[in-house]
C-alpha cells in the first residue's frame, strides 16, 4: 500500500521542502495549509500531481473527527514563524501551537501514526548558557512579545509529550534553530532574506542592535535529511536540529556583502524585544541518534539561496 503522509503548513518554507520529498519518494501527501504567512507558488508544482491533496483550511476550524484517512505520518509544521509574522498573528500563532497541535495529535493518534512537532530554539529563550542542548530549560519571558511564539510552542511540545505518555502515541519532536534557503518569504522579516531583499535593491544592511548577537544557520536541505532521520529512530524526547557555526549578525551582514561585491553598508536600528544575545545548538544527540550533521557551510548556501532570488525576479520580469 502507498504511505500517506499529512503536513499541515505544508505550503511553507520548511512544509513545502517536505512535500517534495515525500512526493519524490512515492507518498500520497496531503498538504494542509490557509496560506496566513505561506505561498502557493511554494506547492504549485505539485497541485497537478495525483499523489498531492491540497487542503486549504484554518487547522483551527478543522473537524478532525471527519478526517478518515490513515496516515502513516503526521506532521505539524503550521504556524507563523518569523518574529515579524508572529507579533504581526500573536493569538493565530498561540491557537495553532496549542488547538492546532492537539488537532493534529488526534489524526495521528485516530492513524496510529508517527507525529512531528516542529518546535523551535526559541523554546530556550534568551539562553543563559552558550550553546544549547535538549537538557536546558531555558529562559523565557512568559509575557513578552515573543512569548505568542516561545510559550505556544512550549505549549506544543507539552501537550505532545502528554499524548507520547497516555496514549503512547509514537511522538517526536525538533526543536529547529535558524534555517534558511529557497522558499523563505522575501519579506518575511527574517534576517537572511531581509539582508538580501535590502542588499538586491542596493540599500544599506538593518542591523537590530550593535550585531553583536549570535545565530547558527542551517541551511534547508540539511534541515530536511534531518527530519526525515528523526522520523526513522526510536526516541521521542525533543532533538535538536541545527548547524552549530555560530556566527554574529554583523559578520552575517559581511558575508552578503562580499557575495554582492559592493558596498552595502549597515543600518544600526534599536534592538528587536527580548532579541536572544546567542544561539547556539548542541547537536551532540543528533550525531549519535541519528548519524546526522549539517554539510552545506554558510556561504555556499547564501550562494544558493540568492541565485533562488535572482531567478524568481528574473521570472517575475519577464
Ligand atoms: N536581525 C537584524 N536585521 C534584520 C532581521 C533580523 O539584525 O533585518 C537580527 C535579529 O534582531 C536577530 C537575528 O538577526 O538578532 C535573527 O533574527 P531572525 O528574525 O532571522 O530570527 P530569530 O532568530 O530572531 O527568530
């Protein structure tokens, strides 16, 4: 019998990258998605694909009890996910991470089937330690801005452990550190694609704060070869995901600037909220878990991911 997966958000960056490669692999996918912070054109290649069910609906007003499907995979990939969408969709983004999860848990759980929770780094917070593993409980203001984000997300992870332990549901969880490459949204704020939007229109890079603040990017295809081994091992505490080149947001802005070959120059603008200082995966249990690290270094992606740009605005030109 053919495999049938769920993705809900599967029309986003990371969702959409996962459809690909299930669809490549021979599944029936089906893609859940109300398009708030994600694009068609992300899955338009796939619409007249017959193994490829699109479902476009508000996974808060989905009737979960009407879905009769099996599945053998579910994954709950839904929610807004740059800072600028989630202060911009604060009780869409709580209501997804928390309704929005248990939805989804309830399909798995209806299929008997493995489930994803997509959680984040930023269920650490503002780190109080350089590098993080699965152990840190983190430093999260509870109110903050931010917080629509952290706590729904922690929320997500809690409400996932509870069905893995009363219902022994076959759960998993990442906890995914900055990722970018092909599909990420120009606009979506985050910071490579905002450093790239800024730098294809010849303005100077926004830096928030002195730059001094550390990230560690992976870049997508990396990510998605780490999923797909997640859902393969036999462990259902959360994983970290992440590449652990760290490297400042300052250093970051260098680098794009010297892929462009000009000067660009920086705007220093006033710190982000709660901004984490450092960010940082301790991806130990991953390499042991699953024999997986990240490949693909900082500047090769940045090639990658803004030659994806170059041609979308070629396209869209002509
Ligand atoms: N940032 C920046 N300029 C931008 C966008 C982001 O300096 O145009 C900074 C932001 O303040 C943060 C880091 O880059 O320290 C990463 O931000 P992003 O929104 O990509 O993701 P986060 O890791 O904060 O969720």
């Amino acid at each position: 019998m053919i495999k049938k997966v769920l993705i809900s958000g599967g029309a986003g960056f990371i969702g959409s990258h996962l459809c690909d490669f299930f669809i490549n692999n021979g599944y029936i996918v089906w893609c859940l998605d109300n398009f708030l912070t994600s694009n068609k054109k992300n899955i338009e290649h796939l619409l007249k694909n017959k193994n490829f069910y699109l479902l476009e609906i508000d996974l808060i007003k989905l009737e979960e009890n009407k879905i009769k499907e099996k599945f053998n995979f579910v994954l709950h990939f839904a929610s807004p996910a740059s800072p600028v969408d989630y202060l911009k969709y604060p009780i869409e983004t709580l209501k997804v991470n928390s309704i929005g999860t248990e939805k989804m848990l309830n399909i798995a759980l209806n299929s008997n089937a493995v489930f994803l929770f997509a959680s984040t780094s930023e269920v650490y917070g503002d780190p109080l330690i350089p590098v993080q593993d699965e152990n840190y409980w983190g430093n999260v203001n509870p109110i903050g801005p931010r917080s629509v984000y952290d706590e729904g997300k922690r929320y997500g992870e809690a409400i996932t452990m509870a069905f893995f332990r009363k219902y022994k549901l076959n759960t998993k969880i990442i906890r995914i550190f900055n990722t970018y490459g092909p599909r990420m949204r120009l606009n979506d704020g985050r910071v490579i694609p905002n450093f790239i939007y800024n730098a294809l229109n010849n303005k100077p890079l926004p830096i928030y704060g002195d730059g001094k603040q550390t990230r560690s990017f992976c870049y997508i295809d990396d990510l998605i070869e780490g999923i797909i081994k997640v859902l393969e091992v036999n462990y259902n505490l959360p994983i970290n995901l992440g590449n652990p080149e760290e490297f400042m947001i300052i250093e970051l802005a260098e680098k794009i600037e010297k892929i462009f070959g000009r000067k660009l120059g920086f705007e220093f603008l006033p710190p982000m909220p709660d901004d984490p200082r450092k960010r940082k995966p301790d991806i130990t249990l991953a390499k042991k878990l699953l024999n997986w690290e990240p490949k693909i270094k900082l500047e090769e992606g940045l090639k990658k991911t803004i030659d994806y740009y170059l041609n979308l605005l070629s396209s869209v030109n002509h």
